[in-house]
C-alpha cells in the first residue's frame, strides 16, 4: 500500500469509528510486529482495535473494498506467526471484545467475545462448579478468540481434547464483511460443520467474534504426582504402562534431563536430583475413581524403573510441580542464548524410539536439544537449542528442527500438535499432504476468500490465485479424465 | 436420462468393472428405491457397486463425464432420506468396500472401508479390549460409511460424542472423482480441519472409501439400572439433578407411558407397571468410580420419585433393560397403523417444558406422541403416531412433526440431533439459520461440487446453482456495500 492508500483508509476508519482505535503511528505499529514466534517480525500497515462484532465487519468491508490484506490478532501469544502481520495489510486486533456474554452453567455453556481471555472463562465459571477445559500454558493472557483460530490445546488435551471439541457455536464476520453464525448452542448443529473447519483456520476464512464454548464440569477430585526416572525410556514405557491399563489421566507431561536443568535454573521448582526424566501425571475425576487409579499410576511408575515418586499435598505444592513444566519454554533461555520450540505429534506407542533418533539427530549436529512434551498423547516439544553468534548454528538448528518433523511424519504422525501451521511451518505442510490433498483444502479457502485476503501467506506453503486451483473440469474430455475413453 | 443414455453409461461401467458390478435391471433396481425412511421413494436410474476405493472414483468420474448425479449408500438405514436415489441418478453402494485395514490398539486406532459394520469394529477391537464408541440402534447393520454421511450419534454420545469425535482421517472421492486424504493418523491434523467438514455432509461432499477411527478402550466397569416414575416430569427432574451431581453417565435415555406400551407388545421388557415414565442410565468406568457414582444415581432417582429401581445384574439383564429402548422405533407398528419419527435437540434444563408443550400440542390436534430419547444431551426422538386410513391425520401428524421442531429451535435447540437432514429435514433448515448462514454453507458445497452432482436434493432448502450463491463482489461500488461510501 502507498502511503497516500494508508492514509486514505485510516481516514476512512476514523471516520467510521473513534480516532483512537486507529492507529498508524509507526512506533505504536512496531509493537505489533511479531506474536510469540519472535523470529519473524513485520510491522503492520495500520492497526485497528474494534470494540463489536459489527465494528469488525466493517473494518474487513474497508480493507475489501480497498483490496487491503488484514490480519486478525488476539493476544498475540500464538507459536507459529499465525497473528504475524502483513506489510501492506491491516491488522485488527480482537481484544477489546472482551464481554463474557453468557454464561449457563445449568447447560453447560458460555458465550464470549474472542478477546475474553482464556482463563476467564473458567474464572466465571467457577463459582458454579465449572471451568473451560482447554488449557494452553499461555492461559492467563491467551484469548478464545486466538484459540479458536489456532485449535490450541494444551497439558490436558490428552483426556478433554482440543479447542475443536469443546466450541459449538461461533459468530463469524466473513473474509467478504458479512456477520454470519455457524453452529450453535446444540452439541450437533444440522448442516455442515463449519464450525469445526473454522476452528484452527488460523484467520484464512474470517474473523471470530462470538464464541459458545462448552463448560466441564469441575472434577470432585484432583491428584497430581511427580515420578524421577532414570531416563526417558523409562519415562516412556510408565507412560504406555499408564494408559493400557486403561487410565486416561488429565495430563502427563514429560521432560528429559536438559529440559529439567533449565526449569531448575529458571523457577527453581526443585525436581529430584539427578533425574534422566521426570513424569507429571495428574488424574481428575470423582475421588473414588481418582483414588483407585491413582495408587495403579503410583504402582506403575515404580515397576517401571522410577525412583523417587511425590505426591501433591495440596494445590500449592502441585503448582509447584506445574512451575517447571509450564515455565519450561522460557527457562531454556537460561542455558542457551536462542532456541527454537518445535512442535509435532508421534503415535504414543513410538515415544521412546523417536527420542533416540532426536538425540541421535541432534549428536550428529552437535545441537543439544531439550525435551518437554505430553507424553500421553506423543505430542513432542523438542527445544532446538543455539547460539546465534556462532557461525552457522541456526542453521544447523532450524536444519535439525525440520528433521524432527520428517522423523515425525515417518513415524505416522503430524507436523504440529497443537501450535498451528501460521507462517512458520507453511513449508512442512507438503511434508504430510500430497498435492490434491492442499488443493482441496484450497477449495475451501477459495470459496471462503476468493481474494485472498484473510490472513494470507499463512498455513498454504504456496502461494497461488484462486483461479490456479484445479477446477473441477481439467481441459481434458472428461471421459478421458475418467480413463474410460478407450471403452468407447 | 434417457434410455439411451443409461444404456451407454450401463455399458461404460460393465467395460470397466464387472457386469455383475452394475444392476440396471427395473425389479432389482426396486430394491434400492429408498433408506430407513420408508415415506420417500425414489427407483435410481443404475445402481453400482464398487469393490475398491479406486472402483468408486472410476463410477464418479463416469457420472461427472456425463453430468449424471450419484448418491452414495451405505446400509441404507438411515432416517432422513439422505441416501434416497436420485430418479435420473446412478445410486453407489458402498457395502462391498468392507475390510478392516488396519487395527492398532495400542495406538487407539482402526482404519476400515465404508461398508464396514459398524458393531464389526467393535468385535475386532474387542479381544485387545477396545471397542468403537458410537452405537446407533442400528449399529448390527448400519455401515461406519453410512455413519460417517450422517455423523451417527447413538444412546452413549452423551459421555462418548457423535461420530465426528471418533474420526480422525478419511480418504474420499470428491465429486470431480479424485481420491484425497483428509486428516490422518494424528490426533489434530494441520491444515483446515476438512474431515470435521466431511462428517456429516451426507455425501453432499464426496464418499468416503476409508475411515481412520478411534478406538476407545473397554471400561473396567458397566452397570445399568431402569428407574420407573410416575412421569416424565419426574423423570426429568432425575436426569437433571444426576448431570448436576457432576456425574457422566455413559447414556441416559427415557421412555414416556406410550412407548412403554408400544415396547411391551412388541419386545415384552417386563418394564415395571403403572410406570408414567422409565429411565435407563448406565454408568461405565472404572469400577471404583462406577461404583460409587451408581450409588448416587440411586439416591437422586428415589428422591426425584422413582418408585421402583430395578438394577442389571448381569449382561442379560442389561440387554432386556435395552431391548425395550432399542426397539421402541419399531415398536410403535404395533399400537399404531403409521408414525413418523422425530429428531429434534433442546437444552436439556428445558427437557420438563418442553414435554408438556409437545403434550399440549398433539392434545390440540388429536394426535398421539410417544416420547422415546436421549435424555441426557436433551436429543428428543416424539413418534408422531397415525392412521394413514383415516382422512386427515397423515397432514396434521406432519403438521405437528414439524411444530414440534419449531418449539425445539424455539428453546435455542436443533431441528436434527442425530438423524442427519437428508430429504426430510431440508425444508426445516431455514428455521435455525438465516439466508446468509445458508449460504456460506452453500460456499463448500460450491467449492467441492459446482456441478451439484454429489446427492443434490439433500441438506439445501433450496435447490440453487452455485454460480446464484452470492459472491465476494455483490455490484455495488465496495465502498457503499461496506457502508463508508459516505465518508468520501
């Protein structure tokens, strides 16, 4: 955009809106440059901070009839630069959306804005014996409506799922500026599930500004037990032991050696010495079940080579035990200068040989890397650990990094869990789709954004028109498409 | 299609498959003239029957070449007419498509062709102690392919969800007659969630050749028990004060007097006499949990005036307890000559309310209701009985039918909870969503079949070519439709 388009369009906004939810001032602008992945940064053309859904509408019918790109952001707090903004584009910034609109517990529902941040849903809910089940470590600034772009997860996906299953309904303003509703307040809306297509669009398909989450009931019964290892294989095998006996446990979270240090270093949360790896592992439920399973869990840990096993007395020492894990990200800033947190999902079954061929990897690099992961669902966050200053280290890094995808992906699994495609692993995409796979996802973000101007350069590795997608009639006769030509 | 142009695409087929693979012969196409909706009827042009996935995209591109519509079919059992053929249409019966690919419990997973029981997943996990979660009353006949169209829920969805819960991956024929994957293995796949998408579109969006499923593992514990009250309210008031105490349970289903009667002279349950009302609620898990949780449910029925509890005391027991429910849709032949089933959704707080207004409603027209459902997730199964014979009573059962509907998206509920729209239903999808909510819809189903082959008729109210669903560009200036033209 020149300078003179930019000026015209704030004008336009201001007009339209108050003066101060436009802002272009480049040092106000410079704020917004990155999300949580740092490592890329672009500062925005214009940013808008609407305060309804309908102030969202028009701000997307300003930026089409100006053929303007625009990128929606929340808290900013996402992992793969899916709220990185565009040069030349918009950016328009949920927060201020921020009405927990209703709340029905008695129905196991609420309805919210998407700058409601996340844990304050559960907050409301509380007091009538409810919380909103998921959980990403950034929970206390995360916003819904970041989450619902980006599926997140979080340490208790492995027994209550992802964003995904717990959003029925959503208001949606259109990459066209229509408000539109998909889904509703029923478990099963009729029609297409738009809704779940939606849900970790990632801001290619519009913008979310209602949301009806479900609410979990809060469980009678919490335990948590932190278990020393002598190493991550037998982590590993505790891990599988748990969950073939049948125990879906709220969480199990594992961490190796490396990734312990750096904890330790950071928020010293004082995990047993000389642990290879430790297993946190917390059931959730009615007491006498929790009761029950918890003495199998604590059984199955020993008979698995564990050495030292606590148990939470209260929620202060089981925050404790969180504070390492949940700080573990940024704690390896203290042991290495730059790091890169990767994210990717391998058949449980497979935990302790694809840790072997990481380390393997990583040897073969000289790159250490450091392990911090659900365990009970095989979703891995290895942290690529380097010192930019040293010549050529972030690229053996980032080198190492798409390895552990492509070990991800050989082993039948997913090149991320739970932090989204966005701008970073738009290239790794082809890594598990063919061709006519992405292109039928294309189809939809098409059909959707024909323009594209949602978010674009985000999750489809190429770039391409809209016109470029395969059509349904490829210029061939259509019998001889069919291979039925010869028949005749 | 003309004769001849059957003929010639009999012929095409034949050439390429086996002949015995295509039926064009008018009594055996009889056959296949409608689903488990019996009251429409519809004696396809040509029916096939495909052997490989492969096979299945050959018959599609065969259709596309000569712009003939294809339906899919699985059992053909379902509800909402959403495999009834298409009179100038070749019907694609999936049922021959039926091996079990692959099954891996240790990683929780199956992959099955469409034409796959939905009970025989459930019988090959069961030696490793899995089983396959969703169970329609039909699950000894329906296909996974048919459930998959029509996202199936069953009596335990209230714990275990719908079938899109239990599906992780798909291959499926578009409607241009590719062979596309979508999701996979992993838990939450990267890129657009398509296979959310597919579930559920009723082979408006292709047909699925394999289905990658969850397996759920066996509970330790299952006990049910059937409490009798002297009405539904009472009734009710249990269900509620039960999901209230934070309990689960795997399923919670109600019958009302009438469906008692129509099961008894069916199937002779032995349900208790005198019963205005019975509840079923079964509780599965750990046993420890089980255990104590059952005891709860005792107590909450007793207090909500339960008079009499009848408690399974063995696997025989628990399936006369179920035989009554299960069979109760075909019971109603017996007390009545003809019945329509309903499928509608209501926040289940409303459940009391709305059972009276049903009553008062058919009271008003004379019409008789037997209320067999879902009482936990408030997924309501009214069988509308009438006489055929008798003048008039075929139209005011349907008028009911539908004012029931109305009342249920009235209480912010659903006019389908588990039936699918189909043909049935499509008329009633404008009561829950607007024109614009519509089409957005319309933009998928644009997107992946711009040729409305892929069972057209189905879902959409309207029958529209897709080039009339409005565009990104409606002809006015941008700037005026954004509403800014002013500020120029």
């Amino acid at each position: 955009m020149s300078e003179v388009e930019i000026g015209r369009l704030a004008g336009v906004l201001r007009a339209a809106l108050a003066a101060e939810q436009v802002i272009d001032d480049r040092a106000r602008l410079r704020t917004y440059e990155c999300d949580g992945l740092a490592q890329y940064r672009v500062v925005p053309a214009l940013v808008v901070l609407p305060h309804t859904a309908q102030e969202c509408a028009l701000v997307v019918r300003a930026c089409v009839a100006e053929n303007v790109p625009f990128v929606a952001r929340g808290s900013g707090t996402g992992l793969s630069g899916g709220a990185l903004p565009h040069a030349d584009g918009v950016l328009i910034v949920t927060s201020r959306l921020r009405a927990i609109t209703e709340l029905a517990p008695d129905d196991e529902r609420a309805v919210v804005e998407p700058g409601v941040i996340n844990l304050a849903v559960t907050r409301a809910a509380a007091p009538h014996g409810y919380y909103y089940a998921p959980d990403p470590s950034s929970q206390q600034i995360c916003s819904i409506g970041g989450n619902v772009a980006e599926n997140s997860g979080g340490a208790h996906c492995l027994k209550y799922g992802f964003t995904t299953n717990h959003v029925l309904g959503l208001q949606v303003v259109t990459p066209d500026g229509d408000l539109v509703r998909l889904g509703g307040w029923a478990p099963d809306s009729p029609g297409y599930d738009l809704v779940g297509a939606f849900v970790g669009s990632e801001g290619t398909l519009g913008i979310a500004t209602e949301v009806t989450v479900r609410l979990v009931r809060a469980p009678e019964s919490v335990r948590t037990l932190l278990a020393a290892f002598p190493g991550t294989d037998a982590a590993g095998a505790a891990t599988s032991a748990i969950i073939a006996a049948g125990v879906v446990p709220a969480a199990v979270e594992m961490m190796d050696a490396l990734a312990i240090e750096a904890a330790e270093a950071a928020v010293h949360c004082g995990y047993p010495d000389g642990a290879g790896a430790v297993l946190i592992v917390e059931l959730d439920g009615p007491t006498a079940e929790v009761d029950a399973q918890f003495a199998e869990v604590e059984r199955l840990c020993r008979d698995n080579a564990a050495f030292e096993i606590r148990i939470a007395a209260d929620d202060a020492e089981r925050a404790l035990f969180w504070k390492g894990r949940k700080s573990a990200f940024a704690a390896v800033g203290r042991i290495s200068p730059d790091y890169i947190v990767q994210d990717g999902v391998i058949p449980r079954t497979a935990l302790p040989e694809v840790l072997r061929r990481i380390g393997e990897l990583a040897a073969e690099r000289g790159v250490r890397v450091a392990n911090v992961f659900h365990a009970g669902d095989g979703n891995l966050h290895p942290l690529v650990l380097f010192d930019d200053a040293i010549e050529g280290q972030a690229e053996r890094a980032e080198e190492l990094s798409g390895a552990i995808l492509d070990l991800c992906v050989a082993y039948g699994g997913s090149i991320t869990g739970e932090h989204g495609v966005g701008m970073d692993k738009a290239k790794y995409l082809p890594r598990m789709y063919t061709d006519d796979d992405l292109d039928t996802m294309q189809l939809l973000r098409c059909a959707f954004d024909p323009r594209a101007l949602a978010n674009p350069g985000k999750i489809f590795p190429t770039p391409r028109l809209c016109g470029e997608v395969p059509g349904r009639h490829k210029g061939a006769h259509p019998l001889q498409e069919a291979g039925l030509a010869e028949v005749f």
